[in-house]
C-alpha cells in the first residue's frame, strides 16, 4: 500500500496520474498546504523541506519498514521502478525519460511555478519579475516544442517525464503562453489529456481534496514566506 501524502497543484498530480495509470492501490491524505499542514511534525518527519507530494511505501520492495519519498521527481522514479511501469530498463532508455524529468524538475517547474507566483499571487506587480518568467516559460514551451516535432512523447513511449510535465502544461493560460505559439506541445497536450486514467485524475481531484475553510491572511503569509 502506498500513502499519498499530497495536494491537487501539478506537483501533487503527477505522482496521483502514475498511480492512476499503473493501477497502484494507495491511499490519499490531503496536506492542505493553504491552511499550513505542511509544517505538520508527523509530514514533516518524511518530508522535511515541507512540501507536497511525499508518499510512504509500506510494503517496500525486500521488505522491512516503510520507505519514504519526497521531491515528486524522485517520488515518479521510485515508483516507475518498483512497479516497472513508463520507463524503460536499458540504460540508454533510462536516461532518456531521466533527462526530461530532471528538465522538468529544475527548469520548467520552477519557472512556471514563478511565473504563477508574480502573475497571480504576489501583492504587487513587478513587470521585471514578470517580464522574466513569462519570457523564460515561453522559452522551455519552445524546448519542449522543438523536442516532440519529431516523436508522440518527450522520451520514447508514455513515460513518468510525460506524466511529471503535463500538470505543468494545464495551467498555460495563467503563464500567459498561447498553446497555438507551439504545436507539437499543443498535440502532445490534446493526446496525454485524452488519457483515461489522466481525465480521472483531473476529474476527481476537488472531491479528493475538500478545500475547507477559506484561508486566513495569515496561512497566506506563511504560505509565501513572508511570516515564520
Ligand atoms: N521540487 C518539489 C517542489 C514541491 C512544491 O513546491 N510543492 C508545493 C506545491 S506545488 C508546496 O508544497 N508548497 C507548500 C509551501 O510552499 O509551503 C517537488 O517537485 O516535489
């Protein structure tokens, strides 16, 4: 049984999708990361960089106590393997679907995940700040783009760096980029959303994950850093 200890944001979805498409038994407890449950000692204790997602696998491969994950990257690594699902086992093919994790990882979450902050979130406007990371998301949509002119998905067949990029796809419109700019993305887009088990997902997700009460300026201030 897997524990997934999680949020409906793209970093929380991508592992819900690889579970969803590779038919994992697991169990959901939603970390509402609004109201600060994310700094929960019991959380904390298997994700200490107090973010979502983290699962906890209590039948580990060999056996023994619960192995813990967190970093939804190495979350999507761990259960590709275990389960021997959208990666490939030859090294060459490993480090196909690896690179385009990791790129998703370091580059285009992060950037959009900035992108979100300063075009939705942050209490002033700062066209610098802006400008940046509008300017950079378009130029890894472009990447991207220029990576599937010639093949279905990023690395090969159907993979976990499909899986860890497409949540980061879905909120293009808040990016403020224009998915008619880069048709090989807007293709790939159509085919992974058109994936039964990623419909359900997106489907289900607000059911799973009760929003409860409306946030207080203060869990607001926590969220962003702003208060200890
Ligand atoms: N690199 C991390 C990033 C995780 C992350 O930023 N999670 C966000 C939600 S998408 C979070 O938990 N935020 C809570 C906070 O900022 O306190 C991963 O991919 O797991």
């Amino acid at each position: 049984m897997i524990e997934l200890h999680s949020w409906p944001t793209p970093n929380g979805l991508k592992v819900s999708i690889f579970l969803e498409e590779a038919g994992v038994e697991h169990t959901i407890f939603p970390v509402n990361i609004g109201k600060g449950q994310q700094f929960d000692p019991h959380f904390l204790s298997f994700s200490p960089n107090n973010r979502i997602p983290a699962i906890r696998d209590l039948d580990p491969p060999g056996g023994g106590e619960p192995i813990t994950v967190f970093e939804s990257g190495a979350i999507l690594f761990y259960l590709a393997r275990k389960y021997e699902k959208f990666i490939p086992t030859d090294p060459r093919g490993t480090m196909e679907v690896v690179q385009w994790l990791m790129w998703q990882m370091g580059g285009l979450g992060p950037m959009a995940g900035q992108n979100h902050h300063f075009n939705i979130y942050a209490p002033e406007k700062v066209p610098y700040a802006i400008n940046r990371y509008v300017n950079e998301t378009a130029r890894l949509y472009g990447v991207l783009d220029k990576r599937l002119a010639d093949r279905d998905y990023v690395a090969g067949d159907y993979s976990i760096a499909d899986m860890a990029i497409y949540p980061w796809i879905v909120p293009h419109e808040n990016q403020k980029q224009n998915l008619d700019d880069f048709p090989n993305v807007k293709r790939w887009f159509a085919a992974v959303q058109a994936r039964p088990a990623v419909a359900k997902v997106y489907s289900e997700k607000d059911a799973l994950y009760p929003a409860g009460e409306p946030q207080t300026e203060e869990e607001k201030a926590k969220l962003f850093g702003l208060k200890k």
